[in-house]
C-alpha cells in the first residue's frame, strides 16, 4: 500500500562579463528551451502542466539557475538527462562560469534526473540530509517509472546522490552572492529544501508551493501546512515555485495553498469521522476547490489516497 501511495503522489507529480548582453527581453529561448529571467543572474524554465496521463515528458516542473560572479548554481534539473542537457546548454549560452553546485529541492524523479547531465562540471550535488537514502530506495521504481513513461528519454537519467548535505542550514558562495539553504521536516515529502538568493531576495521553495497546479502531498499534509506558514516569515520579495509561475505576490500565493491543504485536510478527517471510505472522501473532498486548480481532479484524489490511511490513526 505504502508504494502505491508513493507513485501515485509523485507523479502529480555573475560576472557581467559573462552575462550575454544581448539578452534585452526576460523571455529567452535556446533550442526551443525557454527561460525566463527574474532577477539580475537569476533564471528560471518553467516546466509544463502536465501529468502522467496526459503525456508526462519529463518538463513538468521549475528548474533554474543563479549565475555569480565565481560560478552558478543550478535549482533542480528536470526528469530526464535531455531536460538537463537543454539546461546546460541555455547555462552555457548565459555564461561560461563553472557551474559549482546542482541543488535538489526534494527527491522527486521530476526533479533530480537531469543531474547526470552536470556531472562533467564537478559540481558539488545539494540536497536534504535524507535525500541519499531516499534515492537509494526509490532507485529502482524511479527507473521503471522512467522507463516506462519516457522511453529513448529515460536513457542515461541516472539518479545522482548529493555530494554535500542540509540537514538544517547551508550558504552556497557564488562569489557576489550567497544562496541560504534550508532544510525542512517531513511536508512535500520528506527531502524538501528551500533556499533563498540573498542578493535579490529571491526564494526557491521547491515543491513546499505550487502555483495554478494542484498542490501534492507525499509525506505530511499537517507538516506541508506548518512549512507553508514558516515560508510566510521569509524575507523574500519574490518567490519561483515548484511548478507554476513565478511571483512577486507570494504571500497570496502561500495562503492559497495553504487553503486547499486545510480544507483537503479537514474533510478527509470528517469522512473518516463519518466512516466514509476512502473512495467516497476522493469525490467530496476540498470538492470547493475544484475550480481553483489545474489537474485538479487527479491530484486532489492522489493526495487523499496518501493522507486517508494516516488520519485514520489519528
């Protein structure tokens, strides 16, 4: 039962003289790879809407990078060793700096396969202090996950563990800048790291948010609401998602999803007061949400599938 609820939650699953100057519009494209840059040194490529039935290709999700003036960081790398490699190569046409660090927000395969692609820079690889051994257990299905939804893709999207671990603060030096990392207890999942651009106030949550997208639980939606409400305290003027835009009106954003998890949380604990099975709680669930959120129909029935056996035992 427990790996069934797995796989179904995870598929909701700067030096100026290195900047291109002839980057005048925030929206760029290399190879049909668009990037969008937020901040000064900072990018993002937002990942597509999409889910495993309606043609998951491994850009589902946020990934980005800070470009320093000793080296760039990368935020994630995509699900696949091509979406990594389409990463690196729109690095590379942004600047010529070693790329120092590949940070893995969480351990999800949407997020982490591109890593095999950076692995010629020897850059240190970040993650949660529990990322390793979440990777080591999840290897197997990830892969046969993979392999089944991205066929030639697939090939070559080894999961590379981090080299350097958080388990409660880390500052990542980009030479002009600083990147502060965080660590947090069990929410998304239970490998979730957000981190924040000192210089620009920018704030990467990983998947602690979505934005238009479903939000999804794995590990503790009573935890993923705790989190939410600490990110709230952030002094961020901006904030990149795990999936969805990017947005300066973060805090609305916060509470949104916040929202969602409460009234997910609450109605799931009144089906199960009523002794209402959990098919049942899949269709009424945070049903006033419906209307608020892309692919809401499939994650909202995955994240109840995840939190029904747990709150039973409340």
């Amino acid at each position: 039962m427990r790996i069934l609820m797995i796989t179904m939650s995870l598929l909701g699953l700067i030096g100026c003289s290195s900047i291109n100057t002839n980057l005048t519009n925030s929206q760029t494209s290399h190879e049909d790879f668009a990037i969008e840059k937020v901040a000064e040194g900072i990018y993002v490529h937002h990942g597509k809407h999409l889910d495993i039935d309606i043609g998951y290709q491994g850009d589902i999700c946020n990934i980005s990078f800070v470009v320093g003036s000793k080296g760039v960081a990368v935020i994630d790398t995509g699900g696949s060793l091509k979406v990594g490699q389409q990463l690196r190569n729109a690095i590379r046409n942004i600047t010529t700096l070693p790329v120092l660090y590949v940070v893995n927000t969480h351990v999800h395969p949407d997020h982490v396969y591109g890593n095999a692609a950076f692995l010629a820079d020897n850059p240190a690889f970040v993650g949660h202090d529990k990322l390793p051994v979440a990777m080591e257990l999840r290897r197997d299905q990830y892969a046969k996950l993979n392999a089944r939804l991205l066929h030639e893709d697939a090939k070559g999207s080894d999961l590379i563990k981090p080299t350097l671990t958080v388990k409660d603060t880390l500052t990542l030096d980009l030479g002009d800048r600083k990147l502060v990392l965080s660590a947090h207890p069990a929410a998304h999942t239970n490998t979730d790291v957000s981190l924040i651009d000192v210089k620009t106030s920018t704030l990467f949550t990983g998947d602690l948010l979505f934005i238009e997208r479903t939000p999804v639980v794995e590990a503790d939606i009573k935890g993923l609401i705790a989190e939410i409400e600490k990110l709230k305290t952030s002094p961020a003027k901006q904030v990149v998602p795990g999936h969805g835009p990017f947005t300066k009106d973060w805090l609305t954003a916060l509470n949104n999803a916040q929202r969602y998890l409460k009234l997910l949380l609450s109605d799931v604990r009144a089906s199960i007061k009523k002794n209402e099975g959990m098919e049942k709680a899949m269709e009424t669930a945070a049903a006033s949400e419906k209307d608020k959120w892309l692919l809401f129909d499939v994650a909202n029935r995955r994240n109840v599938n995840t939190i029904y056996p747990g709150l039973e035992w409340e």
